[in-house]
C-alpha cells in the first residue's frame, strides 16, 4: 500500500479521524482549520492557511469560497454554542 493512503473508518454522524502521519506530514495540528472540497468522487482536504480572507482569488474555484466563508461561519457559531457560559 502506499504510504500516503491509509484506511481510516467513518462513525455512525459522519466524521473520521484523520491519522497522525498525515496530519504531521502535512502540518495539521489541534484546532486548525481545513477546506475540504469533492473533485469528481474525490474527497479533497487541504490546510486552511489563515483565514479564508486569505486565499488569493486564482486559487478558488468558483463559489469555493463563498462555501468555505458559510462553513466558517458555522463551525465559528457551533464553537461558540458549545462554549460554558
């Protein structure tokens, strides 16, 4: 198998763990932010840089971000739902 593909098991709402050699490999660490995209049947996740203010517009697909600023904003407002108050 290669060595940038392992297999990783999705739970009964949808989420999986991404393992550590990829996230160390590509730099992922707590509390980071991610796009994730689907190209064909493709599940795409790349490292968000900064903030979604931050991709140049040559690097975004159409409605790309306008996606990533809407997922932002929930993931922000989930965030805060769960904070103590």
């Amino acid at each position: 198998m290669n060595s940038n593909v392992e297999i990783v098991d999705v739970d009964e709402k949808g989420n999986i763990a991404l393992p550590y050699k990829i996230c160390e490999k590509i730099g992922i660490h707590p509390h980071d932010k991610l796009i994730i995209g689907v190209e064909d049947k493709t599940l795409v996740i790349s490292k968000q840089k900064r903030s979604v203010f931050d991709l140049q517009h040559k690097e975004v697909v159409a409605g790309t971000l306008k996606q990533a600023l809407i997922f932002e904003q929930k993931m922000d407002q989930a965030g805060k739902n769960d904070m103590p108050v």
